[in-house]
C-alpha cells in the first residue's frame, strides 16, 4: 500500500483525530475510508452527468429528426404497428 503526505489545517486534523478515536479507528483508516467513499460520491456524480449530458443529446437528435417527418406522422402507432406485427408486446425486445 502506497503512503501519501497530506497537509490539514490543524483544526481539521483535531476533528479527524476525535472521530477516529471516538470510532476506535486509526486516523490513517479514517482517512482511508473517508477518501474513498469521496472518490465514489465523485465518480456517481460524474457518471450521472454523462447520462445527463448522453440524454439531452438523443433528445436533441430526435427533435432534429423530428423536422424531417411529415407533419401529422403518429409515430407511436408506427411503433405500435410494427411491434404488433412482430407479435410483441409493450416492454418486450
């Protein structure tokens, strides 16, 4: 395992130090623990804006899709009709 040097302000170790030892953790572990629930929460946060991000483009891909169909299409009912035919139903590939 690889050591690392951090510089805290005093007043954040003083915390770290009393959480660690009101848990009966090293502050070594606590801080351990602590970076890599941090290092998730950022990697949720990331993957959850490239979903964001994915979704507002395949919506702006079907809006521009949109303007190159007929005026009064019902594209559900081509969908309905085609899964129908297929002899599918609502949820199934």
């Amino acid at each position: 395992m690889a050591k690392v040097n951090v510089s805290l302000p005093d007043s954040l170790l003083d915390e770290v130090d009393a959480i660690a030892a009101a848990l009966g953790r090293s502050r070594s572990g606590l801080v351990q623990e602590a970076t890599a629930l941090y290092v998730a929460q950022v990697r949720d946060e990331q993957a959850a804006e490239e979903r964001r991000r994915s979704i507002s483009e395949a919506i702006a891909g079907m809006r521009e899709l949109s303007k190159h169909l007929p005026a009064g299409m019902d594209t559900t009912a081509i969908i309905r009709a085609d899964r129908d035919r297929d002899g599918r139903k609502a949820g199934e590939e």
